[in-house]
C-alpha cells in the first residue's frame, strides 16, 4: 500500500471515531465560526542530501466548531526562504489542507488544548523547488497532525500562543520522495457572529 493510500485511510478512521465518539454539549448549543491568523516557522528538508533548513512565513485559518470539543477546520500556509546557498537559492512552500480540529476537555475556563488532523496538498516554487531542481513535480500531498494551547483574551478574541505540527510532504527528490517537518505557530483568533 503506498504512502498516500495509508495516509488517507487513517484520516478517514480518525473522523470516522472522532464524529461518531463524541457527543453534544448541552453547554455550547450554537456553532460558532472563527478565523485566525498566525505566524509560522517550519523546519524542512526538501532538498534530499542537504541539512534541514527554515522557512518562515504565516497562514490563515477557518474554524467552524460544530460540537463542543470537535471543529472542522481548513487551513492555508505560506512559507519562504531566500539565500539559501552560496548562489542565493530560494524557496516557497504553500500547504493547504482541511480536516478535524478536538478540543480536550480541561477543568479550566482560561486554558484550552486541542488536536489537529488535516489532509490537503503543498506547492513548492523557487530555485530549490523539485520542479526547478528536476527531481518532480511542483505539486505534492500533505498530512499534517499536532496541537497546540488556546488562551481566551476577550469576548471574540483567542490568543494561540503555542501550535506545534509533524507536516508530511510528498514532494519527488529522487532519495525517498517524502519529508517530515516540523512546523511551529502562533497567532490569533476571531470569532464571527452575533454571540
């Protein structure tokens, strides 16, 4: 079974227990919508044969919380690198991806932790891309999985200070056509509407 296969049947298993373990809270009847920003560093290793360098950049998310501990959530990130070598080799990274967002519960009404889980796609562009390098394509699939702390800082506001993720990429570098990341984030959140 390829990688890909694997990674999309165990994201299908993970929805599949989370939507169906979990049941309503009578304590948050509404479902809320939210946005967030952030600022992202990820620590990659696209290029095979060379150390792992850092990308810096930000992303933007879509939050739609629909039961008490579980929310869908859609995420867009964009990262770059310039002067990466002698010759001032670059490299931009996008991932997007959808998938669950947990939320554990915790006694506490100033402190919220949660779990990620989302599936998508990456573009890679720049001199070390595996387009411009002849090792692949541009266009890859992305698994990305980790959690993070939540602090309330106002009625609408939400203060992310800490998102740590294991992000999967499948981009071709004639090695073994994979690269485990490390990408780490902090931002904010809004939420929308009337409550």
């Amino acid at each position: 079974m390829t990688l890909s296969i694997r990674l999309k049947a165990l994201f299908v298993l993970a929805a599949v227990l989370v939507l169906f373990g979990a049941r309503p809270s009578a304590a948050q009847q509404e479902h809320s919508l939210s946005v967030g920003l952030n600022y992202t560093y990820v620590r990659t290793n696209l290029v095979p044969d060379c150390d792992c360098f850092a990308l810096n950049g930000g992303g933007a998310e879509l939050q739609y919380r629909f039961r008490a501990h579980l929310a869908l959530l859609a995420d867009l990130t964009a990262t770059h690198r310039g002067g990466i070598t002698a010759n001032h080799y670059d490299l931009t990274q996008v991932t997007y991806a959808g998938g669950l967002r947990y939320f554990l519960p915790v006694p506490s009404r100033h402190l919220r932790l949660f779990g990620d889980m989302l599936l998508g796609g990456a573009h890679a562009s720049g001199t070390l891309s595996p387009e411009k390098t002849g090792f692949g394509g541009a266009n890859a699939l992305s698994f990305q999985t980790g959690g993070g702390l939540s602090i309330p800082i106002a009625h609408r506001w939400t203060l992310v200070p800490a998102r740590a993720e294991y992000l999967l990429t499948t981009f071709s570098n004639s090695a073994d056509d994979h690269q485990n990341d490390l990408r780490l984030s902090t931002g904010v959140r809004f939420r929308l509407g009337r409550h």
